[in-house]
C-alpha cells in the first residue's frame, strides 16, 4: 500500500511538471534578455542598423507616449532636413536601393519627381503594463489543439522566443493594440495625363 502511494504520488508531481517541462527548459536562459540591454520586451532587436534604422530607446519611446496624433508628430519632426535628395540626376547613384517604378518615375519627369527621404524615428511605446505580461506569457502560454488555440495569455504576444512557425503566427494575431485609433486618410492618386483623383477614407 505504502508502494502504491509512493507511486501515485510521483505521476501526480511528474504530471504537475508537464507543463513546466513544456515552457521553462526553453525560456528559462532566454528570458531573462527580455527589456535588457539587447532585447526589447517583445523579444526584438534594440539595435538598429547603419545609416537605416535608429536602435530601440528604452519601452520603445524616450517620449513615453503610448501613442501620438499625426499633428504632433509632424509638429515634432519639423525642421529636420531631409538626409537623401533621389532626382533624375543623382538616380545612378542610389540604384540599388530604387525599385523600378521609382526609376521609371525619375526617368520620365526628371524636372519634376524627386524624393526626399528622412533619418527613421521609433517615437511608439508601449503601456507599462505590458512589459511584464509578455514575460509571464513567455513561460505561461501554451499552442493547443493541433495549433489551433492557444493558453495562457494575457494582453500581449504569447511567445515572446517563437520556436515554430504556430507560434510565429499566434504572436501575429495577439498583439498588444492601443485601446482606440482613429484614422482619417487623405488619398490623391496622380495619373500619367496630370488629372487627380482624389479621396478620403475614415477608420
């Protein structure tokens, strides 16, 4: 009797630790990194790369703003000189980095098409909240049912260290999104004869 209870007393601590087994064993090094100096929460790359992207400040903003209006944001831009001048001119220059309607635009109004391009910012945080739940769905979050659901999430990216193609696409669907956005888009579409349609879309 006392050998059956040994027993059933070890598959019911083996069985407690399945799922420890399943998430610890994988996070357990990698964890650690998230929000240090190499890491954002989020598990991406805090370094940026030269001449293109800016490196990560610390929660993803130094402006600690969750979100900004595109007013503010322009107003916050303003003055900044343009770091590339693309025209006709300078157009072998910068080839590799054009796509070819670019360079057929430049081709066929070379008084006229030009593009100005301007150093990359990264001014978007996130709330403070969500720091510490991608950290607790790192070693929480689970891919169920074939891959088609998942546990043990909450408010963010379930797999901050995806180590499969499932995973990668669960992270896509449960992102952290601002509570509210409201967009209102301006379109003018320029055709080869001049004329202009022009539109506008809310959302």
């Amino acid at each position: 009797m006392k050998f059956k209870s040994i027993v059933a007393s070890c598959l019911l601590l083996a069985g407690i630790g399945l799922p420890l087994r399943r998430h610890w064993p994988r996070y357990r090094g990698k964890g650690k990194e998230l929000d240090g100096p190499k890491l954002t929460c989020v598990g991406a790359e805090k370094a940026g790369t030269p001449a293109v992207l800016p490196s990560t400040p610390a929660n993803g903003s130094a402006t600690g703003r969750e979100s900004r209006s595109r007013t503010a944001g322009t107003r916050a831009l303003q003055g900044r000189e343009a770091a590339v001048h693309h025209h006709a001119q300078n157009m072998a220059q910068y080839v590799d980095k054009l796509t070819e309607g670019q360079k057929a635009l430049l081709k066929k109004y070379p008084q006229s098409y030009k593009m100005l391009v301007y150093p990359s910012h990264r001014d978007f945080r996130f709330v403070d909240w969500m720091c510490p739940t991608v950290k607790k769905n790192a070693t929480t979050s689970e891919v169920v049912h074939d891959g088609l659901g998942i546990t043990g999430i909450t408010g963010a990216i379930p797999f901050p260290f995806p180590a499969s193609g499932l995973e990668a696409v669960w992270n896509m669907a449960n992102p952290h999104r601002a509570w509210t956005e409201k967009v209102l888009y301006d379109v003018a579409d320029v055709y080869a004869n001049g004329s202009i349609a022009w539109a506008r879309t809310a959302s």
